[in-house]
C-alpha cells in the first residue's frame, strides 16, 4: 500500500494536467467540474466549464437562471439529466442551504444528482476530508495493480474495490492523493496500450507480473441496446422558418426542441413510409449509450400533424433554444437548403 500511495503522488506531482479545477477549493467550481466531466472527456468538457463559470460566477446566479438557458449552454454535451440536475441541485442548493454547500460527504450525499463518487470528490477536493474517490480510473489502477478479477460492477467486486480504495487513501492529504490516482489511471494506466515500460510501480504490479494487463479490470456487460426509426417533417412558414417542437419528459432530449416527429415502431414500418417522401440528407446515425437511432429528415407539405405547442424558429431563434446534436448535425449540413 505505501509503495503504491507513494509513488502515484511523486508521479502526479511531475506528470499532472494543469486544469483550471485544480487551482480552486470552492464547492461550487469543484461540483461544477464534476458533473460536466461525467461521461465526458476533460478536452471536450473544460470549455463547457469555462463557459458555465463565466456565466453563473457562484451557485445563486446558476439557481436564478431559467432551465432553458442551461440546457442552451449544456447543448452538445449530451446526457441532458446531467444539465438538468445541474440546475436543479443549484435551485436546491439556494432555497435549502442558503446558497452555501453541505461541507460533510453526508451532506453532500443529500444533494440532487450527487452519488458517492461525486460526494467524496467535493468532500476530499474543497474540504480536504478522507473520503476515497472511486471512479473507472481508480477501478482500473486497483484491479490492475492488485490483481482482482472480481468484476468491478458486480455485487462481489464493488465491497472489494472500495476497501481496497479506502485502505490505500492517504488520510493526511486525501485531495493529493484522489487526483494522483485518477490522473495515473487517465494518463498512464490507460484502458488501451498503458504506458507500463515507464510505469513507477511496473515491478509490484501484480497484472504486469502475470500478463493480464489487457485483460483487467473485469466488468460485466449488462448494457442492452434499443434502436429507433425517427422520422423529422421538416415544414416552413412563409417567413421560411421551420417548425419546433420542444421534447416531453421521461425520455433523451428531456426539454430541447426538435423538427416535429414521427418515431416508427421498427425499420418495415420505416422503409413503406419512407419510399413516398422527399428526404434530405440522407441517413443520420446517432449512437447514444442504450440506444442507435436511425434518423431521416423528410419535406412532406401534406404532414400536418404538428401539436399545439409548434414554433417557428430561423437560425438566431436557435441560439434560445436548445437543439440535441443530431438536430445540431442536420442544421450544419444543410441549413444553406433549408433558410
């Protein structure tokens, strides 16, 4: 354990990311950080916080701002209930908390959108408490360097690694020692091709000693993949606006607008509907991920089966209207044939 907790910190402190999140201990830039990087790669989400700060500065100004305007500068990020929690937690936050953060990992746990991973990450990085982060970079360093087969999203696994997590946690510096060991897992012991000739701890890794390197961490594959036929009715106005329509609840894109749709039940259905219709564009392919949608994008002026909350909205009425990036996509390569 020494040996290890060791080195990742001398390794972090020569090989560690100059990122904006770490040169802070507010909650607020700290929480901030943390939700906009689940899922999402630091290159493509730091703009995206750099936006957010310099927007909302503190967590009553993100509170005070409408859901519409979030999801506006959340656009393109994906994982829309992240951008909605997001909003939600800073509304609770404000009204519950007086706009100041819980400073107790139990505290935090009672937020809107906030699990335990998120939790330890405010508690250890704004408050400095000695709580373990585990996330898949941790996961992976863990199983590799200690040799646990056990699957890392398994009832067995789960216990096991946070143990593991919790023991080798450097109670005197546990904001140190939480960054050293996700930044080695995202810069070192990479999922694919790990840097191991220039690895610190190569000769107690206990993956390297038996060959398993490409085969740990084990993780059990539950996902199953749903595929939808949508079908978007492209339709204008006389000012050559096009028709939107804002997305209900309880599914992708909760609250962004979009053409209005006709979704179809498999691809038979899809093909007899479509051999009628002008499409434009093609086929667009959007993989989200539980689900492969097909999409089309068709000029039919006999559709008219467009709900009572329909709006017409040009190009800069875009900028006040969240879009999901398949909308986004279709826009870049033919809004010159559309407007």
């Amino acid at each position: 354990m020494q040996v290890l907790r060791q080195a990742l910190q001398e390794w972090y402190n020569s090989h560690q990311r100059d990122l904006p999140w770490r040169h802070t201990n507010d909650p607020y830039a700290i929480w901030l950080s943390e939700i906009i990087l689940q899922q999402t790669r630091v290159d493509q989400g730091l703009p995206y916080y750099q936006r957010f700060l310099s927007n909302y500065p503190d967590v009553l100004q993100l509170a005070a701002a409408t859901q519409q305007e979030v999801l506006n500068l959340w656009q393109g990020l994906g994982y829309y209930s992240r951008g909605r929690n997001l909003h939600a937690t800073a509304q609770q936050i404000a009204q519950d908390y007086s706009g100041v953060f819980p400073d107790t990992h139990e505290g935090l746990l009672k937020l809107k959108g906030v699990g335990p991973y998120t939790a330890a990450a405010i508690a250890s990085f704004a408050y400095n408490l000695p709580h373990a982060v585990i996330d898949g970079n941790v996961f992976r360093v863990l199983s590799r360097y200690f040799g646990i087969e056990a699957p890392i999203n398994s009832t067995e696994g789960k216990p096991i690694f946070e143990a593991l997590a919790k023991e080798l946690l450097d109670q005197g510096n546990p904001a140190l020692h939480n960054q050293a060991i996700m930044e080695f897992g995202a810069l070192q012991c990479k999922p694919v091709s790990p840097n191991c000739s220039a690895c610190p701890v190569l000769t107690t890794c206990s993956a390297h000693r038996n060959n398993q390197v490409a085969l740990l961490p084990i993780k059990l594959k539950k996902v199953k993949v749903r595929k939808r036929f949508f079908v978007y009715h492209l339709q204008q106005n006389a000012q050559k606006q096009l028709a939107f329509q804002k997305r209900g609840p309880k599914d992708i894109w909760e609250g962004l607008f979009e053409f209005p749709l006709t979704e179809f039940a498999d691809e038979n259905q899809l093909k007899s509907y479509l051999a009628d219709q002008i499409i434009i564009g093609g086929r667009f392919q959007h993989i989200l991920t539980h689900q492969r949608i097909e999409a089309y994008f068709v000029v039919d002026p006999n559709w008219n089966q467009m709900h009572s909350d329909v709006i017409f909205l040009d190009l800069a009425g875009l900028q006040d209207h969240p879009i999901p990036r398949l909308i986004d996509k279709f826009l870049i390569a033919h809004s010159n044939e559309l407007f």
